[in-house]
C-alpha cells in the first residue's frame, strides 16, 4: 500500500515549510520518499539529494508502514513523533517544530466533488478507457488545519536561532494498493494551501498568483514515476491577502539517471545483505526458532540478527559481521540468547521467586530503599546460582568453536545485550553490566551470569521504570566476544552528540582499551571531523586531553587494571589524521547502513568495530518545548488571549 503524511505552514512573512515522509510497500520491502523544503528569510533550504526525493528501499525489517506506529522512522534526518492523537505532533530535523491541531480534520470522502472531478476528467485528452478507472480511485484520507511553531537554526550561518510560528495543514493520505487503477490512471493534479488573516465567509472571490522565488521540483519513484512542482502563491480572497504554496504533479516518462539500489556512499564494495535489525523474522525463521530454540547463536548466523532473541547489541554485531568487504573488523563472538536465561530462570524455583519479588515491588511502587533492597537479594540470587547443565555446556561449545578459529591471548569480553537497549529510543547504556578480560571458561560463566542479574539491579530496574518500559517478563541475552590487542580505542558519533550537528563526526580517544573513555576514567584527546553534503570527510578541529590513565588487560589473572600513559605521550594526540579520517569514513559507512546516525565504540590495532548503537540523546526535548509544551495554538496574528475577567 501507500502511506503519505505532509505538513505545510506559513506566515504572513512568506517564510514556508513543507516536510514530507511517505512509504510505499512493494512486496517485503518499503520505499521511502522524503521532503524537506523551507524558504525562511528568503534563503532555501532542501535535502541534498534534491531533487530526488526518494531513498533507496528497506529491507524485510521495516515491514510496519511508519505511520501506524507513534512516530515514523528517522529518514533522512526528518522524524514525525506523534504526542497526542489527531492533536499535536513533533518534526524533528536537526531541531524541532511543533504541530498543533486548530480544527478537527476534513476527510477527503466528505469534502471531494464529484462534479468536479468529472468535469476535469472530461477535458482530458483520454485515448482509451482508463478515465473511468480514476473516479474508483481508492484514496483515503484527512486534512487538519493547525500551527507549527518552533526554533529554527541554521548552523553555517553563525548559529543564529529563530522562532518560526507557521500555519498551515497537516494531510494524511493512504490507499491499499499502490497499483489500484485509479492512482496508475492519474496524469496530472493540482492542489493549493494557503494561509489568510480573515477569510470567513462562505462566499468568495480570489485570485492567486505564483511567486518567482522559494520554488522546487522533486521526482518521486525508483524509477521516477511523478514530477511535483512546489511554487510559492500569494492571493487574495475577498480583498485579504495571504500567502501559500501549490502543488502540481504530472505523470513523468522521462530518464531516471538514480536506480533503486543505487548509494552515494563511497564504498561500493560492501555487500549489504539482507538485514533484520530489529524484530522481523521470515516464516521459515519463526518456525526454525519454534523448534530448536538455539541457547548459543554465533555472529555469522544470519538469525543473531534479531534483536529479540540476541538484545540490540548482539543484533548489530551480527549485522556488521555480514558486511562483506567492509574496511574494519568485528572480533568473533557469539550471543546466549534469551532462551538461555529463560531455562536458567525455569531449572531453579529460587531464581524465579527473585525476580516475582522485583516485579511485584516495582509494579507496587514501593520507595526507591525498598525497591533498591529487593533487587540487591535478586542480584545475588542470579549471580550465584551455577548455570544449570545444559546452559552451561552450550556456552562451552561456544567458547571450543571460537577458539577453534583464533588465539584468545587477550580473554573475552561478556557484556550484557538487553532485548529494547540499544534501540532507537533507548539506549540504556551503562545500565547492564560489561566484564572484560575473562580468561577460561570458568571466569566466561561467572561473567554471565553477572551480566543476567544486572538486569535486575536497582538503577536498570530504576531505569525501566522511568522510561515506561516493563520490567515484568523482561528478557536479557549476553555477548561473548575475544577481546583485541588495542593500541588505542575510543568512541565515535556521527554527528555531535551535543548540538545534533549532521556536518561533524566527533572522535575521543584514549591509549589502551576503550573502557577509559566510556567510564571517563581519563580525558582523552578529540578530533572532529568536517562533513559535506557530499560524505566527504576534512579535520575540522582537534584537542589534547589530559589522558594521564589508561586501561589494560590484566594478562596474569584476567579483568582489566589501569596503567599511568608515559609521559612522552602525553602533549600529543594519540590519533593520526589518516586514522581519524578512516574511521569517520567507517561511521559514514555505519550510519548509512543502519538508516541512523550512530555512537560506535572502535579499537585500533587494525580498525576493530566494537559496538554500534543509535544516538538517542538527538530527540531530547528542547527548552523550547518544555517551556511551550501546553501553549494553545494560535491560529492569527491578531489573537487576543486574556485570562481577566471580561463579563
């Protein structure tokens, strides 16, 4: 089917947004298409794949339309989170505009005029029959009047914030089939919104007329299918100006010079497969899994990459172990899934009485001390109850297959991989445990457990809570990864972690392992990167930190010690320019197949990829918004609102 959700608004400035996502479902797969443009200030801004608005299309993961969940997928940077049904919204795109509704919606069955349609059917140049197919079209869907205000901010230009308070519509439509008759009949359409101070009447005349600026032109389709022209308006009606925009689309046969799986990306070697990412599994998948309930999934089994069985760390681990051709490595590993904890949970009454105890005490809503002594007897319940046999002898084939391969010189690293962290919305980090340099078999199953009972810590359960996620029936799988010689390691997001900034890849490193930069253990040094529209990378800045500590391994007796950096270390950066930039191409390359900007943990000996998580502190809410979050939309510019008393 076919899914298209629009937000249009402008002011009496002629300042206009249009932001789009749309979906289109072919088979298994989504293509999405994506608009973003805004004349603010006599300047315009677009995606810079303009002026193709569609992106190459998503795998079997993304088989829910964006729409019928509370918020759409990120594409392109732009996000539609839905607040309150059919009243507000958030647009997130590297800031944040708020919707708000001003009417109830208009439903395009009530509103449409069949009289119309005819007429307009009529005028066309029809050389067959198919004229009759567009008056079944089975289009469904809305218009709602209502304002977007926010902060708009445009980094390059000095960093110079405005508030913008648009008005406008926010149009939904949708059809079942993409196919139907109606739609592939379609030659052409024309619709025009616009905003006026006061046009109440029911009768009126107006005329309109097109502006020469602030102007676009996008294609839509793999091939292009439809041509659409965004031409900025201003009218009046009954002698009252206002400004808008028109939309014209027209049926398109020309030459299409971007295919379907077609990537601007610079590595054209990688073999993208096809990925879950997230909870979607294939028929045949889900009757696999039915019936074996694997305890041990290794990273180069393509069913590790479902997060509900491996936790979102264990999934993308598997994800970029599948990268054919990548310029990095992943260290071998493997996931006990959560079917694992599940029979150790089952092959003892005293285990699942623990965790009854902490389910019961954070459903009551206990005080923080209460619930903070039940989860300490869950913590030491979990972590000294021996794994039961068959759990056990599992993660032992585990660790006899991966020592087949390799040398584990360096031990293992078992971290916890929670079904929900590590997501989009949640990241969770720090909240399960991690414990490195494990040596032998017997410090790799003490370590599982650990990471089984943090789940039930007081500040993960704390966690849960507060982030409205349950803590009843919560599941938990654990990594177990070889451990790398690292000569220097760090942490990279692919855009700032602080102002959300596309255009910069930010870089800490320290000497040693990454445990010093993640637990902040030491100031490490910092590099960041300048981006082009174009992905191509240049140093922008850099800074030397105070990196007085490092982190080791403990070879003698396992786990990890800190070690002072020598002193002749210390005034230079540890990371090179040929190596900074190729891991911002790496994050590049990441962020590009996830779909999302990303905060990857790197190890360089050669280039390991440790982990890679989205960012998710980008859509934390905004002074802005707080201050406004209960502001009543104001639909003129001539509103009065007083709260004395008027009688």
């Amino acid at each position: 089917g076919y899914d298209d959700t629009l937000f249009f608004g402008v002011d009496n400035k002629c300042n206009v947004l249009v932001v789009k996502i749309s979906t289109e479902r072919l088979k298994h797969h989504l293509n999405p298409e994506v608009w973003v443009h805004a004349y603010i200030d006599g300047e315009v801004y677009q995606l810079p794949m303009h002026p193709d608005s569609g992106l190459p299309s998503t795998g079997p993961a993304s088989n829910v339309p964006p729409s019928m969940g509370k918020s759409y997928s990120q594409v392109a940077g732009l996000k539609f989170e839905m607040c309150e049904p059919m009243r507000k919204w958030r647009i997130c795109f590297n800031g944040f505009l708020r919707w708000a509704a001003c009417s109830e919606p208009f439903y395009v069955d009530d509103y449409h005029s069949n009289s119309l349609i005819s007429e307009a059917a009529a005028q066309e140049p029809w050389s067959s029959g198919d004229w009759v197919n567009l008056l079944k079209s089975n289009e469904n869907g809305y218009d709602q009047w209502g304002t977007l205000y926010g902060e708009w901010k445009v980094s390059e230009l000095g960093g110079a914030q405005e508030v913008l308070y648009l008005r406008g519509v926010r149009r939904r439509r949708w059809r079942s089939s993409v196919n139907s008759e109606g739609y592939d009949c379609l030659r052409h359409k024309a619709e025009f919104l616009g905003v006026s101070e006061n046009a109440s009447k029911k009768n009126f005349t107006t005329s309109i007329s097109f502006l020469e600026v602030g102007n676009a032109v996008m294609y839509t389709g793999r091939p292009w299918r439809y041509k659409t022209y965004l031409t900025l308006i201003d009218f009046t009606i009954n002698s009252e100006e206002g400004y808008g925009i028109s939309e014209f689309v027209y049926r398109y046969d020309g030459a299409c010079p971007i295919s379907n799986q077609e990537s601007k990306h610079m590595f054209q070697n990688i073999t993208k497969l096809s990925v879950h990412l997230g909870e979607a599994l294939t028929k045949q998948e889900k009757e696999q899994l039915e019936e074996s309930k694997p305890l041990v999934l290794h990273f180069d089994n393509p069913l590790c990459q479902n997060s509900k069985i491996v936790g979102g760390k264990g999934s993308s681990l598997s994800v970029m172990t599948a990268l054919a051709g990548a310029p990095f490595r992943v260290p071998n590993g493997f996931c006990v899934t959560t079917f694992g904890f599940r029979i150790q949970i089952e092959s003892c009454e005293a285990l699942g009485h623990a965790i009854n105890e902490v389910q019961h005490a954070s459903l009551k809503g206990v005080g923080d001390n209460e619930l903070q002594a039940v989860c300490e007897r869950a913590v030491d319940v979990i972590s000294s109850t021996p794994l039961c046999t068959i759990v056990a002898e599992a993660i032992s084939e585990g660790l006899e297959k991966l020592k087949k391969c390799e040398s584990f010189h360096y031990g293992f690293a078992v971290r916890s991989s929670a079904p929900g962290e590590d997501s989009q919305e949640l990241s969770a980090a720090g909240q399960n445990a991690t414990i490195l340099g494990c040596k032998g078999h017997e410090q790799v199953l003490v370590a599982v457990r650990k990471c089984w009972a943090s789940l039930f810590a007081f500040p993960s359960v704390n966690y849960r809570r507060q982030h409205g996620m349950i803590t009843s029936g919560s599941d938990i799988a654990v990594v177990v990864q070889r451990m790398v010689p690292a000569d220097l390691a760090g942490v990279m997001f692919t855009q700032h972690p602080f102002t959300g900034n596309p255009g910069n890849v930010v870089i800490t490193a320290n000497y040693g392992l990454g445990e010093s930069v993640v637990a902040a253990i030491a100031e490490p040094d910092t590099v960041i990167l300048s981006r082009s529209w174009e992905d191509t990378l240049s140093l922008s800045e850099s800074k030397i930190g105070e990196k007085f500590l490092k982190v080791i391994v403990n070879e003698n007796d396992g786990g990890i010690k800190e070690e002072r950096v020598d002193e002749q270390l210390l005034q230079t950066l540890c990371l090179s320019s040929d190596q900074a930039l190729s891991l911002g191409q790496i994050g590049l390359l990441l962020e590009s197949v996830f779909g999302t900007p990303r905060d990857i943990e790197w190890a360089i000996d050669t280039i390991f990829i440790l982990q890679a998580r989205p960012i998710t502190a980008m859509d934390n809410w905004t002074d802005f918004e707080l201050l406004h979050e209960f502001d009543t939309p104001i639909d003129t510019d001539s509103d009065v609102t007083t709260v004395a008393n008027t009688g």
